[in-house]
C-alpha cells in the first residue's frame, strides 16, 4: 500500500512539473519570439538540450543519479529519432497554417493509440476511447481556425506524427524493457538529440524564417530570455521523459492538451490575446473529456492490480521496437518506471 501511495505520488508530481514547466517555456517562448522577433525555434531547442545534457552531467558527476550505460545502437537511434521529430513538426509549422498544424498534433493521440494496439498488443477500452475522442473535438473546437491544405506540409504533418509517437512509446518501452529511470534515459540519449538539431537547426530556421540564426543581433534582454528558456527547458525535458515513463505515451499527449487550453488561458488572462466563445466552449469540453480520461484511467489500473501476471506478460510484447534484451543491463534502478 506504501509502495502504491508513494507511486501515485510521484505521478502527480511529475504531471504537475510537465505543465508547469511547459507553460512557463510557452509563455517565455513566445515573448522571445513575438515580441523580441527572435524566431529559431529549432536552432533554439538544440540549445535546449545542449543545457540539459550540461545539467545532466554535472548532477551525475555530484552522484545525484547513476549514470546506467545503454546499448549504443539503441541510444543512438532514438536519440536521432527524437531529433528528427522536433524538426519535422517546426517545418510542418512553417508549412502548414496553424489550424492544419493543431489537426497534426491532434492526430498524435489515435495514431498512437493504433501503433500500440498494433505492435504492443495494447488494449483500450470503449470508455478510453470515448473520452479521447471527446478531449480532441474539445481542443480542436478551441484552437483550430484553419485547415489549409498542401501537398509538402501534408507529408511533412505525417512524418512528424509517425517520428513523435514512435519516439514517445520507445520513451516509455526502452525505460521499462531496460530497466533504467527517466534521467538515466534522457542523460544518453539528450547529447544525440542536441546534436542532429544543432546541425540542421540552422538550416531548417533558415528555410522558414529567411534569416540566418549566426547573423542575428544580439541584444542583452533577448539573451536573458534565450538563457531563461534554456534554463526552464532542463525541467521540460526531464518531466517529459519523466511522466511517459510512470505513465504512457497517449497520457502524456492528453496532458499536452492540457497545456493548449491552458495557454490559451493565459494568453487570454496575461497577454489578452483574442478569445471566443468558442475557445471557452472547446477548453470546457475538453477538461471534461480529461476528467473522463484520467476517471476511467484509474478505474482500470485498480483492476490491472488485481491481475499483475497480465501486465506482466503485455510488456513483453515490447520486443517489436528494441529487438531482443541484451543481458548485462540488470543495474540498481533509481526510479523504476519512470520529453519536446
């Protein structure tokens, strides 16, 4: 019962620091690039993790956590995996208008829910579903304007929603299958994702904005805001591998929309952006779609526990993403079962 408690616990912090972290990065995110027109998203986010991997190391070298070695093929792949997501969906913003981009976002939550029925032999229930479904018409009523469609920024949308949910189940399978804790996932396999991103950033910004990110003046308060927003990312990045791992890839996709609604009601509270009846209509429907969500959620774990041998035997179905389980990786877990 201790046990349970205490796991329960740390989800709910780790669901409090992924929105908390995240709508803080928003709200600074936006003011460096609306309104001090610094618009490098992608080179930005390498510097995100460059931070985090800097962060990461200094902790492992004060043995605040224990550095677990991961088999290098694994790390490798799924670091340029997660790399290539976030490029893909900053490109599928720069060619898709905003209304197509929130349709692309929204898409993460069934294509994800199909991949793990498909390859993890996953099962959901009709209230799962149903509750879903309501979350995403919620959202969608909320921030969808437009669906502008074209031919490359509808094939870069499915790249980037293939890429982010095959990187967000290998998030929550690699930590389970291998044993290792959020922070140990994220400390091999963060100095990948820096690296793909900090090499096609550039380029990538490039080819949106018009601009060359090297060329840029920079002014001391677009620093401050460049260092705040790396400095709040190291918490972003952590809560991210942090909830998929004690929870799984479509609650934390539930919990981004979470973050949408929220920040269209800051936007609207903060920074006055335009808001509708239909913004209000839409968060409503889906904070109540949410409720369901996390209600039935927790009804079914209650009958998951009486019933260990069966989750048991559905993890070891995650053998179709990692291939077979090395052995020599059975090392003290830190924090068992553990990012954008």
């Amino acid at each position: 019962m201790g046990e349970m408690s205490s796991f329960q616990l740390g989800v709910i912090g780790a669901l409090f620091l992924s929105v908390a972290s995240s709508v803080s990065i928003v709200i600074c995110n936006k003011a460096l690039m609306s309104n001090l027109g610094f618009p490098f998203a992608t080179t930005l986010t390498s510097w995100h993790l460059i931070v985090t991997f800097c962060t990461l190391h200094a902790a492992q070298r004060f043995n605040l956590f224990e550095s677990k070695p991961i088999d290098m093929k694994t790390v490798v792949l799924f670091g340029i995996l997660n790399g290539v997501s976030i490029g893909l969906l900053n490109l599928s913003l720069g060619f898709n208008s905003i209304g197509f981009y929130q349709m692309t976002k929204l898409a993460i939550i069934p294509f994800t829910v199909l991949l793990e029925t498909i390859f993890l032999k996953k099962q959901f229930s009709q209230n799962i579903k149903l509750s879903l479904l309501l979350l995403l018409v919620g959202v969608g009523i909320a921030s969808i304007t437009d669906l502008q469609l074209n031919f490359v920024g509808t094939i870069l949308s499915l790249l980037a929603i293939i890429t982010t949910c095959v990187g967000q189940i290998l998030t929550n399978t690699i930590q389970k299958r291998l044993n290792v804790s959020s922070t140990q996932l994220l400390y091999q396999s963060a100095p990948f994702q820096a690296a793909i991103l900090f090499v096609s950033g550039p380029l990538v910004d490039q080819l949106l904005t018009k601009q060359n990110v090297f060329a840029y003046n920079y002014s001391p308060i677009v620093l401050a805001f460049i260092i705040l927003s790396c400095i709040i990312s190291v918490s972003v990045n952590f809560s991210t591998f942090l909830v998929i791992g004690k929870t799984s890839p479509v609650t934390y996709q539930v919990l981004g929309h979470l973050k949408t609604c929220l920040v269209l009601t800051f936007g609207y509270t903060l920074l006055h952006d335009p808001f509708t009846d239909r913004n209000i209509v839409g968060i409503l429907i889906a904070i109540f779609g949410m409720g369901l969500y996390s209600y039935f959620c927790t009804q079914e774990n209650k009958k998951k526990q009486a019933d260990p041998l069966g989750s048991q035997m559905k993890e070891k179905d995650a053998a179709p993403f990692l291939g077979p389980q090395k052995e020599g990786h059975e090392v003290k877990n830190l924090n068992k079962d553990s990012l954008v």
